[in-house]
C-alpha cells in the first residue's frame, strides 16, 4: 500500500472512531433518520462541518485557538444551555407521546427548524471543535506532507458515518411506528442531551 493510501486509511479510522461515539450530533441525526425528515440536509451539514473542521486542525489553527482558552469556555457554556433545552423538549415528548412514526418532514418549517437545530448541535458542541480541530489536527500533523491526505480520509469517514446513521435509520421505521418505541428513542435522546448538557456546564 501506497504512503498515501496508507495516510488516508489512517485518517479514516482515526476520524471513525471519534465519530462513531454516541453523542447530541449522532442522537439527533438519528431522530432525524428515523422520521425521514431532511435527512439529506441534515447529513450534509454534518458531513461538510466535519470537513471544515477537520481542515481548520490539519491547517494548523487549532493552535492559534489554544491562545484564545476563554473560546472552548464560552462555546460550552453556549451549547450546554442548548442541549439541556432539546433535552428538555425530547423528555416532553417522552410524556406526551404523540402518534408514533410520522413521515411528515417536507413541510418548510421542519425542515427550517431541523436545519438550524443542526448547525446549533455541531457549531456549539467544544467536542466536535477537541475532536476534529485539535485531536485530529495533532494526529495529522505527524504525517508531514501526507496530513492533507490523512485529513482527507478522516473528513470520508465522517460523510460515510452520517450518510449511514441518517439514510440508513429509516430501517428501523417499522419498529419505531408504535408509539411505545418511539418514547424510548426519545428517552435515549434527552438522556444524551441532558447529560452532555449538564457535563458542558460543569466543566465551563
């Protein structure tokens, strides 16, 4: 194998194996899967975030970022408030269940509101900004004159692991059409928004 196919198989699995963990971005592309609703949208911001990021650390301005230690503070004091509110709407619904699976997402503002609420969750969340710019970042800039390729395979692997999570979540729609499931999802999902929420807000 080549020195660059190697690099980008590197970058692959390095960016897969932070992406795969359950977080707010995975929980909600998820629910957005399952009820079909602007999946395509929601994916491709997620994927071109990542890309973005992930960039930004290769191009080295992760360290630039390190000068600046109020800006991850103030990103997670920002996105904690955040997702303890989504949390707190998931466990409504929790509460009051609704009719089960809906395939209703073309309407205008569903799509309005799942594009927002889809930048909120990737822009705001310092994870995403320790995971793509930093770690990644310092991972890639072993690789020398090959991190752009590394960079290359871990931004793949992010478009990969949302293009499966959101387009291939709609398998479980039979199974998420009784309402009884569907509260558990949105149970799953208030309990990751909260405790990540809350997590956020200590650690500011």
């Amino acid at each position: 194998m080549s020195p660059a196919l190697t690099a980008a198989a590197a970058g692959f699995g390095t960016g897969l194996s932070l992406i795969v963990a359950i977080g707010a971005q995975n929980a909600f592309v998820l629910r957005q899967g399952v009820r079909r609703d602007a999946v395509l949208a929601v994916v491709g911001i997620c994927a071109l975030s990542d890309a973005v990021l992930i960039a930004l650390g290769v191009g080295g301005v992760g360290a630039l970022v390190v000068a600046w230690p109020g800006a991850l503070t103030a990103v997670g004091w920002v996105g904690g408030a955040f997702l303890l509110g989504y949390g707190a709407l998931a466990a409504r619904r929790v509460l009051r269940p609704g009719d089960g699976l809906r395939a209703a997402g073309d309407a205008a503002g569903s799509r309005r509101r799942a594009v927002l609420t889809c930048l909120a969750l990737t822009w705001l969340n310092p994870h995403v900004y320790l995971d793509t710019v930093f770690l990644l970042g310092s991972i890639a800039a072993d690789r020398g004159p090959l991190r752009w390729t590394f960079g290359l395979g871990a931004a793949l692997a992010s478009l990969c692991w949302f293009a499966a999570l959101g387009f291939g979540a709609r398998l479980l729609g039979r199974f998420l059409a009784r309402p009884s499931a569907w509260r558990v999802l949105d149970g799953l999902v208030a309990a990751t928004m909260i405790t990540l929420g809350v997590l956020l807000l200590a650690g500011g």
